[in-house]
C-alpha cells in the first residue's frame, strides 16, 4: 500500500480515503493520530491491525464539538459541560457513557463508556466536519513505541500500512490529552496531560482523584495508556530524578542522555550521544518522545539516561510517560 503526503489544501483527499474506510493519520495539538471513522467497524480492526494494538484497549473518538458528541454519548451530565465550556478545543478527553449500539465493540472494548476528545487544531475540526462522522484517534505509532509529535515520525512507523498522512507540521503540547472519567461519583483522572487535576478540580468546583491502580491482565482498561507498556524505544530507559546524580552515571559511547540544556552543558559525552530536552518542564513535555524516537533510531546506544521531574501538578503528564518508557526503571546511586 502506497502511504500518501497530504498538505494542508489536500483534506478533501484525505476525507475521501477516510470515507472510503481506509486509514488516514491527522494532526492534534498533541501528538499525531490514526484516523478510521468510529462507525465502521472493519476500518477500526484495520487500526488495531496497522499499529500491532491489543483488541482490548479502548480507542478515543475524536470528534467535532460537543453536538456531533452527543449523538454517541448517553448523556452529557453538568459536569462535562463545564469542562467543555473551559478546555474544549483542546487536550483533555472526557470518559462518559456510551449510547448503546452507536459504536461498535471494537471502539468500546465491549465497556459501557466511552472516551471523547475534540482536539485544538484546525485541520483536523475541517476533516471531521468534512467528513460528517467522528474518527477514532489512537496515537499513530506502532503500539509500545514513542508517540508520534511530527508527519515523519508517523511515516517511520505506518508507511505501507495506512493510505494517508496530514502533514500538519511539529505538535504543540507533545504529550497526549488527560483523560477525565466522568462514568463514576468522584470524577478521576486515569491518564495525566497538560490539563491538570488541579485545573479539572477548579473547573468543576469539586476535587478531582488521581488515577493510581494498575488494570489486572484479564480486566478491559477504561482509557488508553493504562494497562499496557507504552512510549517504550529498543534500548532500555533509566529515570534520573536528582540531577546532581548525571555527573555520577557510568556514560559510554554506547550511552544516550536526555535532559535539559544546562545539565547536558555539563556532560562529557559526543553530541550525537545527547538530546536536549530544552530549558524547562514545559519544553521537556514538548520534546520527551522526539528524544526517546531519537535514540531509537541509533542502534549503537543501549541504554538511555532521561532526566525526570518532580515536586508539582505539572510534572505528572511526563512522568506518567517516561516512567511506562522505563518500565519503572530509576537510578539508584550506590
């Protein structure tokens, strides 16, 4: 399968190969999507098929606006119009209850809810309304691997496997949205993003639980990112917390740091061995699965030193990803 380039005047092509039921991968503020539209069954198995994605992981469906939501959901309760009212367009992703039979099984993983997200940019709002259907919208990587924050790391992965790529150029945010279930009494963050628990707990007037379970091997997880190994490159990935602690690593020419500019300075190592993660929390977000797609292209490098942050609301999103990167791997000084 020819995979193809869309630009930005090409979206009537795109809806076309989408409408059709192939798979066309688009642009969010976050990180790239895979889009097939989430009222066609066999187009959905097709993404579980193109990105190697267990059957039991639930697919967010990405929609418009809340009006093309509501045909999907069972109701739009107080509290998701509040936080529509705040955050929406943009990365934060609603876990409501699902209108029976208007999405297939494998959109739901068979649960009674369902994940919904409208994404701030504009390119995709004109393919979905273009379109006239919500699309599924799993990040378009192989499943395990660094999220997608560009047109050409998507191409890496799913040339051959899908029909079409936007090119919308880099994300903004570079972490995928949080998600926010509201199916249950006290609302619960179950995946961390740049909308935080903090900013939900204000928005909604109440306080917002932190999701901190792990889902069981037999059990179907809620939302995407929480029952399986994710963001992971071929090396192994190692959490340095204390910054202090760069300076004691055993670093080797078959060693891969990433950290922020000021600590990579002090760093006696190649230049092709370093990635800066740039010069604060917010850029580190930015750049975190460009580092980790980086080092994975270097089959020379065999372990993987990243900086890791800590100490506020803030620092969830990217801790929650680097530390499924490193399988929960931290540097211990001795």
């Amino acid at each position: 399968m020819e995979t193809k380039i869309f630009s930005q005047n090409q979206i009537d092509d795109a809806v076309k190969l989408l409408a059709q039921g192939d798979l066309v991968a688009f642009p969010t503020e976050t990180v790239y999507g895979l889009g097939a539209i989430a009222t066609n069954e066999q187009a959905v198995k097709n993404v579980y098929a193109a990105k190697g994605r267990p059957s039991d992981n639930p697919l967010i469906v990405t929609v418009s606006d809340a009006t093309m939501m509501a045909q999907y959901a069972k109701e739009v309760p107080e509290r998701a119009q509040k936080l529509i009212k705040k955050f929406w367009p943009g990365p934060l992703t609603l876990l409501l209850y699902v209108k029976p039979h208007s999405l297939p099984k494998a959109v739901t993983g068979g649960l009674d809810t369902v994940a919904f997200r409208c994404p701030n940019d504009e390119l995709t709002h004109e393919l979905i309304s273009k379109l006239g259907y919500p699309i599924v919208g799993p990040s378009a990587n192989t499943s395990t691997k660094p999220s997608p924050t560009t047109a050409e790391h998507v191409y890496h992965d799913l040339k051959g496997k899908i029909a079409g790529i936007i090119d919308g150029g880099p994300t903004e945010v570079g972490l995928e949205s949080t998600i926010i279930d509201l199916s249950v009494a006290t609302p619960i963050v179950l995946r961390p993003g740049a909308i935080t628990p903090e900013e939900l707990s204000a928005a909604l007037g109440e306080k917002v639980l932190i999701n901190t379970g792990k889902v069981a091997d037999k059990d179907v997880p809620k939302a995407p990112g929480m029952k399986y190994r994710h963001y992971a490159p071929s090396a192994p990935v190692v959490v340095v917390d204390d910054p202090n602690d760069f300076a004691h690593l055993n670093l080797t020419n078959e060693t891969g740091v990433m950290a922020l500019s000021k600590i990579l300075n002090e760093i006696e190592l190649p230049a092709a061995n370093k990635f800066n993660l740039g010069e604060n929390l917010a850029d580190a977000d930015h750049n975190l699965f460009g580092g980790l797609r980086y080092f994975d292209d270097k089959p020379n490098i065999k372990q993987i030193f990243v900086q890791g942050f800590s100490g506020s609301e803030d620092t969830l999103a990217y801790m929650n990803r680097l530390n499924k990167a490193a399988a929960g791997h931290h540097y211990m000084p001795k």
